[in-house]
C-alpha cells in the first residue's frame, strides 16, 4: 500500500413489508432463520459496498480496506425499518508493485 486515504462510508435505509414482517414475525416465535430477511440484507449489504467502491474510484483508490459493516431495525407504528452502515479505507498501491504483480 502506497498511500492511505481518509475513511469513507455508505448509509441506507429501507422500509421492509408488513408480509415480510409478519413472516419474520413467526419465526421470532418459532424459530429458524427468515431467508427473506436473510437475502434482503444480503442486496442491502451489495449496494453499500458498490457505494463504496464508487466513493473509493471518485478518490483515485486502487481498493477498500478494512471494511465493516452494521446493520439494525426500528420499527413503530405500522413501520419497519432496516438500515445498514459500512466504512471502509481506501488505498492506493504502488503502480509497479501492481504492474510486477507484487
């Protein structure tokens, strides 16, 4: 690494349906897992690391370390709410090392 830049970060927010809540709902009660809320963080978490790829690409850096991601819910009302977060370092190589394959 030749050169690290200030960290970036993505933030999204995503309301989930009452027929998703209610189906997550159920299995709070009965256990298991909720494939659907499963794959739904799973697109949440795609579109925050394209956020900071993109972020990263805008800076000149060649990637992004040590990301971390986080991810939570609200809800209140007839409202449920899912959010995700992820930081990241962006970091630039050295051209040679990059072009010798180091």
């Amino acid at each position: 690494v030749a050169e690290t830049l200030p960290r970036i970060s993505a933030r999204a927010v995503y309301g989930v349906g009452l027929w998703s809540e209610f189906l997550a709902g159920l299995r709070d009660t009965f256990g298991g897992r909720s494939n659907r809320i499963e794959a739904f963080l799973s697109g949440v978490e795609r579109r925050l690391t394209a956020e900071l790829q993109r972020q990263a690409a805008e800076l000149g850096a060649d990637a992004v370390t040590r990301t971390r991601f986080q991810f939570g819910e609200f809800s209140g009302g007839n409202m449920f709410m899912i959010w995700g977060t992820a930081q990241g370092t962006p970091v630039k190589f050295r051209t040679n090392a990059i072009e010798k394959g180091v």
